[in-house]
C-alpha cells in the first residue's frame, strides 16, 4: 500500500473554518508533546475547546503522520544497512588487496596503510602509522621520492616513480610508487600511495642487460634452434670468422667445417651434447677468406621445460694466439733460443726414449760431448754477435753430419750433444761407427767459417760413450761423455775420445777434494804466504798475498790445485772473502809497526767474485771491520773481469778507488783488453804477465809486448809492475824501458808472514 493510499484509507470529514486554526495548533502542540510520550501529550490538548468532528480529524492525521515516519525509519535503516555493507567490503577489499596502500600527510608521515603495505614495509599496520615513509626509501634514491611528491604537489596530477626502498628489517626491495591527492573531511590534503613490488621485473631486467652484454663479449656467439639452424650470431661472431650475420642467419653451423674432422669426432660431440647437455673442447674452424684456425668451442643445449632441447648456444674462442704462445713456450723449454737445437730438457728426453728403444731392439747408442776450442778467445777479441754466428753455424754443420734419426743439442755456452741411436749390437762395431761420425763431426767443424764477413777457424774436442738399454743411469752416460771430453781437451784438443773408466776415477778424486775444500773453508785451514814487490832501488814497497792449504790429508796445496775446483764449485766465494780478510786483518796489524806501516797487500779477486752484486760493500765492510788502511789494499783484477757488463764494472771500481782501495789489472796483455775502456776505468797500474817476462831476453815479440805496455801505462798515466822477475838480466831490461816495480824469485820467493817481515826489515 502506497503512502497516497494509507491516506485515503483514513481520510476523515471537511471541518468548519472556524475549527480548522484551532485544530492546526492543536497537531503542532500534540507533534511536540509526542516525544514525552502519550500520558503528557494528553494532558496538553484542550479537547474541551474543540468539536468531535475536529478530534476525530487531528487523531486521524496523527496516525497518517506516524506511519511517515515509521516507513522513512525504515527506509533510513535499510540504507544504513546497505551502507555498512559496502563500506565493510570497501575495508575488505582495502585491507586484502595484493597492492600496498597507504595515505600520507603533506608532511610525508603515513596516517594509514593496508595489510599488503604493511607486509611489504616489515611492520604492523599500527607500527607504521606516524612513521616517515623516507624511512623505508634507501638513502641513495630518496631525491627521487622528493622530486616524486614535488611533481605531484606542483601538477595535481597523479604520478608514478620506480625507486629502491627497504624493509623494518633493512632487506632491499625495489617499489613502484603510484600517488594521488585527495581531500580529508576537514579540508586537508592527503596523499594516496599504492605501492607494489618490482623486484622481480627489476632483476629480470638486470638479467636481460646482463645476457645482452654477454652476447655481445668477446667470445663468438651463435644460437642454433633444436633443428641445428643458425638463429642469431653476435659482432664477435663475425670480427673471428669474418661472416656477417645475414650470410650464416638460416644456415647450419658446417658452414665454419673445414672438412678436418672425421666422422667419429662429430658424432662423439653430439653423443655428449645429448647426453650431458653440453660439450666443450678445442677444434678447427675456417674463416670466411678460406684461412682455417683454431678455436676452444663449447656447446649448451637449452631444454624446455615440458619438452627436449629448444636451443644450443655455442661459443668459440679464437686460441690463435694461445697456441702461438704455447708454442713459443714450449721452444723456449725445450729448444735452445740462438739455435733452435734440443736442450738439455728435451736431450734427456730422447735419451731416456733411446734407452728404451736399445733395451727392446738389442742395439747400441752413443752420446758424444762437443766443446769448442778457444770459443772465449773469439768472444773475447770479436765480441758477442760473432760468436753467436760461429754457434749457429756449427749447429748447422752438425744436424748435416747425422741422421735424421739422431738428436743434436745445444747444453749452453760453446757445449753441444750429439745422440746416437740405432748403431750396431756389437759394441765393437757400434764404437767404429761412432767413431766414423765423430770425425766426420770434427773434420765439419774444422772447416773456415765465414762470419759476416770474415774468415774464422776453429776446432772441437769430442768425447764419447756408448749405451744399451738401462745398464748405465742417464746421469751415468752424461757424466761418461762429458768426462771423455774434458780428457780431450787435457791431451791437446781437437781429438776424438772415448771413455776411459780411468777418468771416472779422477772425477771422483775431484769429488773427495771438494769435500775436503768445503771442511777447510769452514775450518780455516788456510794460510798466506807474501811475495815481495820491489822498486828500483831495492826497497820492499808491499807484497803480493798467495795462498796455500796445509791439507791434513794431501800436505800442502798451491791454488793451482783447488782454486779451478774452487771457481767450479762456487767455493771462491767464500774463500776469496776469508782471503780478503786476512790480508786486511794482516794491514791492520803492520800499521801499528812504523818500521812496516808502509807496506801494501795485493790481492787477486777472481771474475766470479768481482761480479757479485755486493762485491764493493763487502771490501768496505771488510776495511771497516779490521780497520785497515783501504790506501794499502791493493785489489788485482784479471782481463776476464773486463768481459760481461761493462757499466758494473765500471760503478764497482769507481766506488771502490774512491774509498782510497788501489786497482791493478792482472796478467795485462794475455786476455780481453779495450783500450777504451782501460781509458775508463780508474785504474792504477798494470802488471805484465809472467808469461811475457819468462822470454823477454830470447823473444823479440815478448819484448816488444813488454815495451808496448810498459809504453800504454806511462801514457795513461798508470804505475807498470812486472810479476815472474827471476834473473837480474830480466829486471835490468824491464828497468831499461820504464818498469818500476818487481816481483819474483830474484828478490824473493812467497814466504810465511814472520819469514817475510825479516826479509822487509833486512832489505
């Protein structure tokens, strides 16, 4: 029933005029009255002054009114109801949704957030009110939030930012920002955020950057679909093989075969690939200009997750250069630079492989030892780049001289190593053929060299010894050979010689005596016996320091028996240092003696011990340590020392002759001499070699050698002292064309140090 309807239903009779004011006042009296309830609104109406008719009317309208309100408080509630209900799913829907919400204040301090915003940020929803959202941005990008929220200020309209921000706890996320305005009930300004979680996009993104630029590294990159075509090939592809993409793009991979590899060797590839999902290894490519080259391939098959393989993805790597310098490296191993030949490595090598080939096939092998005559002669007077000629030559001169099947190789130096293989199995037989090769050897080598144009001639010592199987060590047969060749050299060079087991036993006689010379050096078994230097008038002006070892086992020893052991062994180090101690030591002890004080020491310092890096700085300390005189030392340096590294030399002497030390050079006239650098060198004077004075009266070329120097000397400024002095017709000659000073036998042998300084005082 409609309202209209409900009433007419209680439409009630016209009234008069005259009741009609009454009535209304009446109905707005009876309207006020009805919130006190019945009893009180009865009490006001004045019924009495109204007629039936009137009441009946006022009571009808008041019912047609009560119903109005009743159906408008129904309407009211139902709306109400229809209200909460949104407004709960609204709370639901903002509370679930799987975006974080949140509003801020213009102040950037969070009023309220969702679940899913309180998820993300690491709190509770209650926690985070009142918190700065800046709080949860990662330093570095919180300009980007400020410049965020000042562009939507400035505009109004809504904006979007992608920025890092991190959780309550500090765990890293990246956030997408999405912000609005809206208006608060009391008229403030709030901002609406919906944030969400990119991470995922972002990493994927990094990874797709990272993927990009991996396809484009220097690694050649091809991508093949499950059908084996060509899809994709990055600029390192083409920069290696010289193929543009659109010229392999829809081709197979064979395109790059050069045809080198058999069938087995693809079909193993493949077999891997299928069954371990990739495979790797080195092969042969060609370029597009037809030039085949090496590469390290590796293949990966890609599978679909609900299927096989949906793509291989292959890299090659141009090993050009790597295989250029594996073989450098292997060359500089195993071959000698300067001539290319074996060395001493890869010599070992085939020796141990010939060995067992002997042992197998019954037959003999030799190994034959070649050294050089005078090789340091040539060095010396015509310097490095001759000799380097001279040694290449030669190795060419043997590789022509054997077979094909022999071994030539270079040790070092002026040593090289010829390897029989395949001789005889009687050892009669294989000695002569070794013997015959031998000489054909020698007589290739003795041949005039031509080098660079000038003529040169030089001979060779070579010893032998033969091998079958493992009988001997390959130490053993090393040793044997090289024995054999010393035992040439000691009989007059320029032979051929087997090994005799005799020379083993002298080679093992130098054993015990290196033995025995490390426990002297340690024990200081040696002494120093003084030959005197006289001037002219005959006055003893210093002495030459020689040394002798009393042997307890041998008696005693001049240096010609151990000091070339010595230089072998590395043993003059030491021993030249205790030399040069004594004699300090001995300075020291004649300056607190006026009738001695005067006295200089000479000491002979062999090449090995001048090279010494700190060779000055132990003189110094040395001096130091005794407190002797460094004006009455006297360091004699032999020619050899004038050899290698020239501007050492040079610094050595300078440092040394400016601390006062004096410098002779030694056995002048027998070695390598450079004017030039005699010139350069501070040196004081020069000694003539015995060897020229023994002669200088029966020899004219000694005697014009003797001049010559004597002559050199005076014009450089230099002081001349003539060794091996042992007849007076010597020294009146040498004192004849300028010679000062004197030492040998005719003043005095080498004498103990109480012999000597009687002979100083009584001279």
């Amino acid at each position: 029933m409609t309202r209209q309807d409900k009433r007419r239903d209680f439409a009630a009779p016209r009234v008069a005029n005259h009741d009609r004011g009454a009535a209304q006042a009446l109905r707005r009296r009876a309207e006020n009255a009805l919130q006190g309830g019945p009893a009180q609104a009865a009490e006001h109406l004045e019924l009495a002054s109204m007629s039936p008719e009137a009441i009946g009317k006022v009571l009808h309208e008041l019912r047609v009114h009560q119903i109005e309100l009743e159906m408008q408080n129904d309407e009211l509630r139902h709306r109400q109801l229809q209200l909460d209900t949104a407004r709960a799913r609204y709370f639901d829907i903002y509370d679930l949704a799987p975006v974080g919400y949140c509003s801020l204040s213009e102040a950037g301090l969070i009023i309220e957030a969702n679940l899913a915003a309180a998820s993300l940020l690491g709190a509770t929803r209650s926690a985070l009110v009142k918190q700065r959202i800046s709080r949860f941005i990662v330093k570095a990008d919180q300009d980007v939030f400020y410049l965020h929220r000042k562009q939507l200020q400035r505009t109004g309209e809504r904006q979007t930012c992608e920025l890092r921000m991190a959780r309550l706890d500090g765990t890293p996320f990246w956030g997408h920002l999405e912000t609005a305005t809206a208006q608060e009930a009391d008229g403030s300004t709030v901002f609406r955020v919906m944030i969400s979680d990119i991470s995922q996009r972002k990493n994927a993104e990094t990874e797709l950057r990272i993927a990009a630029v991996a396809f484009e590294s220097q690694q050649g990159m091809m991508v093949i679909d499950a059908a084996g075509i060509i899809l994709r090939v990055n600029r390192a592809f083409t920069e290696i093989t010289g193929y543009p993409a659109n010229e392999v793009v829809g081709k197979v991979p064979s395109v790059l075969d050069p045809g080198l590899h058999d069938a087995d060797f693809v079909l193993a590839m493949r077999d891997t690939i299928d069954r371990v999902g990739g495979w790797q290894g080195e092969t042969l490519d060609r370029r597009k200009n037809g030039e085949v080259f090496p590469v390290w391939l590796s293949v990966s098959a890609v599978r679909a997750t609900d299927r096989g393989v949906s793509h291989y993805v292959a890299m090659l790597y141009d090993i050009t250069e790597r295989k250029q310098a594996e073989r450098k490296i292997e060359a500089l191993a195993f071959y000698d630079y300067l001539t290319h030949l074996p060395n001493r490595m890869l010599l070992l090598d085939h020796l141990k492989q010939a060995m067992l080939a002997s042992h197998r096939s019954g037959t003999f092998g030799a190994l034959l030892f070649i050294d050089l005559d005078r090789f340091k002669a040539l060095n010396d007077s015509h310097g490095h780049d001759k000799g380097d000629l001279l040694l290449q030559a030669v190795a060419q001169r043997l590789l022509a001289s054997v077979r094909e099947c022999d071994t030539v190789a270079r040790l070092g130096g002026d040593e090289f190593v010829v390897m029989l293989v395949s001789l005889s199995g009687c050892r009669e037989d294989a000695a002569l053929q070794a013997e015959i090769i031998g000489e054909k050897i020698r007589t290739a080598l003795n041949r005039p060299y031509q080098l660079d144009g000038s003529e040169h001639h030089c001979t060779a010592s070579i010893g032998a010894t033969l091998f079958q199987g493992h009988q001997t060590s390959i130490d053993e047969i090393m040793k044997q050979a090289d024995l054999a060749m010393y035992e040439t050299k000691e009989c007059g060079r320029d032979r051929f010689r087997f090994f005799d087991p005799a020379m083993q036993t002298a080679a093992l006689g130098c054993a015990d005596l290196e033995i025995c010379l490390r426990r002297a050096i340690g024990e200081r078994q040696f002494v120093l016996h003084y030959q005197a230097q006289v001037v002219a008038d005959g006055r003893v002006t210093g002495s030459e320091a020689l040394l002798r070892w009393p042997c307890p086992e041998r008696g005693v020893l001049l240096p010609a028996e151990f000091i070339p052991l010595a230089e072998r062994s590395g043993l003059i180090l030491p021993l030249g240092t205790w030399v040069l101690e004594a004699a300090c030591a001995q300075l020291a002890l004649w300056a607190g003696r006026a009738e001695l004080a005067h006295l200089s020491i000479a000491v002979n310092v062999s090449a090995r011990q001048f090279h010494e890096p700190d060779f000055a700085n132990q003189v110094l300390a040395i001096l130091a340590q005794t407190g002797a005189n460094p004006n009455r030392l006297q360091l004699e340096l032999t020619e050899s020392v004038l050899v290698d590294n020239v501007d050492d030399l040079i610094q050595k002497v300078s440092r040394l002759k400016a601390s006062g030390v004096g410098l002779s050079l030694d056995d002048f006239g027998t070695g390598y001499s450079s004017l030039l650098l005699l010139k350069r060198l501070p040196l004081d004077r020069l000694k003539i070699d015995r060897s020229f004075v023994r002669d200088v009266l029966s020899d004219p070329d000694d005697a014009a050698i003797a001049t010559a120097i004597v002559a050199l000397a005076r014009s450089m400024g230099l002081g001349v002292i003539a060794e091996g002095v042992d007849t007076g017709p010597q020294r009146d000659f040498l004192a004849g064309i300028g010679c000062d000073v004197y030492q040998g036998y005719f003043f005095s042998r080498p004498l103990p140090i109480d012999e000597f300084e009687e002979f100083v005082l009584l001279a």
